[in-house]
C-alpha cells in the first residue's frame, strides 16, 4: 500500500503544470503582442500573427493558422508565452479609433497631449502608427506597449468624455459628502463638549470663557485646561507664600497662584 502511494505522489507532482487548465484554451485565438520578439512561437507559427487552438495531443496544441493550415506547438512554450505576456487575446484592427482615457506621460510627449480620437493608419514592424482627429499621423506606439495601454485602459476604444465627467460628478458628490459628515462630527463634538462644561455648574463667566476657549482671571487649573488645553512648559516656584506656577504656550503666559490664575501675559 505503501509503494502504491508513494508512486501516485510522484505522478501527481510531475503532472505538467496548468494541465487542468488545457481544456479552457480549446477554441480560443491568440494574437503576437510584438513582432520583434515573438520567441519560440515562430517555430510552430512561421509569420502569421495570430492561430486559433484546436486540441491537444499530448505534450502539443493543435492549432489552426489564418490560411487554414495546422500546426502544433509545445503546451510549454505556449504557457510560457503568456507568462511573458507574448500574446494577447485581441488584436486592434486598423481604422479603429481610440481615446486616452488616463493621464500618462508617454502618450502626452508622443501624441501632443490631445485626448484623441486616434486612428490606426498602420502597422509596420513592431510599431502602430497613430492618426489624429484631422487625419495627420502623430506619432508611434510601440505594439507591446499599446497592448498593456489597452488592458490597463489607458487606451478606449469609445469616447470617454461622459464617463469622464459622470466620475467628476461622483467625486464632487463624495467629497460634498465628506465635508458634511466633518461638519456634522464637529458639531456633534461641540454639542458634548459645552454640555459637559455646564455639566460642571461653574460661574457664568467661567463658564462662558471655558465654552469660548478663552482665559478668565479666577480659573482653575482644571478650567485653563479645558479651555485652551495642555501647556508646553509648566516653571513652578513655591515658598512660605505658597506656589507660583508659570503655564507656557508658545509666546503667551499664565501665572497661577495655588491653583488660581492671577495673571497671564500675551505677545502681538
């Protein structure tokens, strides 16, 4: 028994990898994403720039070329053409109109900082030549990189000036939305701050000041710090005549005398 499983362990681990997956590909067409580096999928394709996979025979696809004709190639070569992402599932037909959809450096120094629309007039190499609205060739993008512009949506293929501004819109309603809910926080917080202070049956003027977030001569020590808060430095000095406490906040200065404010300094 052991043996037995010992022997399914080692199949399992060798099976070739993305094996299951075999059967999703079946129908599906793939086009070169760049004619300069096309790598070992020309063994198997020559200079077509698509195929269409067939089957599966063994190690192989089958696969079916433009003309026709069939072909096979390594399911490991294949796997390791999407791993460098080699092929992709669409090719941009010539004549179609894009827009750019996102800000992006490259596009603004190679098409002039115009949101499009851009036709494809051409495609020698490994390059698509570009078109603008008025019909004069702007400038040139390499395929692998129009590709990746595609997926990532850079590049459209409709004009995105309505959704452009339908996610203005939706920002500014967000934002409005934010600031409201700030606001409603703040009073909120303002609302259990003043009910706490009157909470504390202080003076009127006390506690008038301490709602203010002013100072007011006769404050406690308590008082100051719910009005204005926590002091930078506190210099104390105390004697027969009691303590003297000098409370610092920044250029500004208030003089307690045990625990009463009696003073306070102001720069302007």
């Amino acid at each position: 028994m052991k043996v037995v499983l010992l022997i399914l362990g080692f199949l399992l681990c060798t099976a070739p990898v993305g094996a299951a997956d075999s059967s999703d590909l079946i129908g599906s067409e793939w086009w070169i994403a760049s004619r300069r580096d096309p790598g070992m999928l020309r063994n198997s394709i020559g200079e077509v720039r698509s195929f269409r996979i067939t089957g599966e025979k063994g190690e192989f696809y089958t696969l079916e070329l433009p003309n026709g004709q069939p072909s096979t190639l390594r399911k490991e070569w294949l796997h390791k053409a999407f791993e460098d992402n080699r092929l992709v599932s669409s090719k941009p037909a010539e004549g179609a109109q894009w827009w750019i959809r996102k800000p992006d450096l490259i596009l603004d120094i190679t098409l002039g900082k115009s949101p499009g629309p851009f036709t494809i007039s051409g495609e020698p190499g490994a390059f698509y030549y570009l078109a603008g609205p008025d019909g004069r060739t702007v400038g040139r993008i390499a395929e692998a990189t129009f590709n990746r512009y595609v997926q990532e949506k850079v590049l459209v293929n409709y004009d995105p000036a309505e959704e452009i501004q339908a996610e203005i819109r939706q920002q500014k309603i967000e934002a409005h939305k934010k600031e409201s809910n700030a606001k409603l926080s703040a009073a909120k917080a303002r609302a259990a701050r003043i009910e706490a202070i009157k909470a504390k049956k202080w003076p009127a003027d006390i506690e008038q000041a301490v709602i203010d977030k002013k100072v007011h001569l006769g404050m406690t020590e308590e008082q100051v710090r719910l009005s204005i808060g926590k002091p930078q430095t506190i210099n104390e000095s105390g004697g027969s005549w009691g303590t003297h406490q000098q409370w610092v906040y920044g250029s500004s200065y208030l003089y307690f005398e045990n625990g009463i404010l009696r003073s306070y300094q102001a720069s302007r």
